[in-house]
C-alpha cells in the first residue's frame, strides 16, 4: 500500500502541525500492521491509501488543534475508546514526552495493539482493555489525565460523562467530531456538562479539504465529577444525561 504521506505532511503543516520525516517512519510502520490487521480489527471500511493518510492519521493529528492550555511535561494523555489506536498512537508519535493511555472495551483489539506497538517501538503508548465506566472509578485513573482524547466513541453528552472523570481539574477533554452531529450534540449535552463539571472552550472547524465537516471540540474539566459518575457500563449510552 502506497500511502500518500508527502500529500498528508503538506496538509498538516498547513493546518500548523510539522510532522518529521521521523514521524513519518512510524505512521508508515504502524500503517503496514493495520493492515495487516484490519480484518480482525473491523477495519475492513479504509483500505483506500489516501483515507489511510488523512482519515485515520491527519484526523487523529487534528486534536492537537483542540488544545486550549499548553501541555504540561510528561503529560498524561488517555484515548478512550482507542480501537485499533486512533487517535492515541499518532499522538504518541508526535508526543514522545507525554505517556498515552490507550483504553478500549474490546479485549482482542488491545491485544493486537500492544503486539502493535511493541513492533513499532513505541514505549509511550499503554494500550489496557476495559471500559471506560469502570476504570473512571479506579483511584489510579480517577482524575488522573490532562488530557482525554476521542474519536468515533459517542454522542457528545455520552462523552461527557465517561471520559471528563478520568480529568484533573483543569484538564482538556478533546472531541474528534463531524461539524453537522456537534450542531445537534452540543445543545443536548448542557446538562451532562453541568453535571460533571465541564465546560465547553473552543470548537474548532478543521480547513483541510480532505477532512469536509470535521471540528474539535475541547471542553474544560473546571469542577469535579461527582462520586457516582460515570454510571454503570453501558448506562451512560442508553439512558444519556440529556435534560
Ligand atoms: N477511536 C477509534 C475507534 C472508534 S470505534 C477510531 O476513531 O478509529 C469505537 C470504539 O470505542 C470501539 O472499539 C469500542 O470498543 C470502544 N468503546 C465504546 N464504548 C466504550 C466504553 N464505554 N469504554 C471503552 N471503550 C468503549
């Protein structure tokens, strides 16, 4: 597979983010074992080279549009809701300083990509299988993270209340999301936002002609979650807090 990195480079520094060549290495790399992988990962739906480049790698690269605060050092990232790691392992790569949690519910994903990441030798992404309402509860990642990253997961609301609990007060919530589903999102997400205590600081729209209808939302985590968020697995997307 020909991935048209040259094109994506040139569009993300357009966008103001400077990918290397070094960089580029390991999208390559981590793009040969997707595809490898893809059939068991559900993958099935990018197979065209150039969504590669700009749906799965310079989508995930956006979100380092949505960062409001500037990052601390060592900052703690987490991916919720991963997959088959977008957009935490692209972030890792442009962000080898800050460790990146990569949580998803699905256990053979996490498998393939922990093989994944190891063969690309990329030490500071951590990919744990399980499900957000669980591991928001657990002291080790309750308030933990600067930053929460997520793409593809949820409605806006439902995003609210499973990943801003895993937030240190301050910290940034950043939503890989389509410019027509926020429009309807956001409105509905008051509550939960009033609820877990967060705030919305920017949307951003993406001015990339490869990525029509794509914004980043971040929202603040100002307050605290309280005690009894996020509810139990599975009770976030069925029964949303939308007042
Ligand atoms: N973010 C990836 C994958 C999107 S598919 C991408 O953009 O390509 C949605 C993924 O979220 C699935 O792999 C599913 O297992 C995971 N997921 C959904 N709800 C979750 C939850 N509550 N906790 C953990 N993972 C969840």
């Amino acid at each position: 597979m020909t991935v048209p990195w040259a094109d994506m480079v040139r569009e993300a520094d357009a966008l103001g983010i400077p990918v290397t060549e070094e960089h580029v290495g390991q999208f390559e790399a981590f793009a040969t074992l997707l595809a490898e992988g893809r059939q068991l990962l559900n993958l099935t739906s990018i197979v065209d080279p150039e969504e590669v480049a700009f749906k799965l790698f310079l989508d995930s690269l956006t979100s380092l549009l949505g960062l409001v605060e500037a990052l601390p050092e060592a900052a703690r990232v987490i991916d919720i809701g991963t997959g088959a790691g977008f957009p935490g392992v692209p972030l890792a790569i442009m962000l080898p300083d800050a460790g990146v949690t990569l949580l998803d519910a699905t256990g053979k994903k996490m498998t393939w990509l922990s093989g994944a990441v190891d063969t690309i030798g990329l030490r500071n992404a951590y990919p744990i299988a399980g499900r957000a309402e669980t591991a928001a509860h657990d002291p080790g990642w309750r308030g933990q993270f600067d930053v929460a990253v997520v793409r593809a997961v949820a409605p806006i609301a439902v995003l609210v209340e499973i990943c801003l609990p895993f937030l240190c007060q301050g910290g940034q919530l950043i939503a890989l999301k389509s410019a027509t589903r926020t429009e309807t999102e956001l409105p509905e997400a008051r509550y939960a936002l009033q609820m877990l205590g967060g705030r919305v600081a920017s949307v951003m729209p993406v001015r990339c002609d490869q990525l029509p209808n794509r914004v980043v939302v971040t929202i603040v985590q100002e307050g605290r979650a309280p005690r009894g968020y996020p509810r139990r697995p599975g009770v976030p997307a069925t029964a949303p807090l939308i007042g």
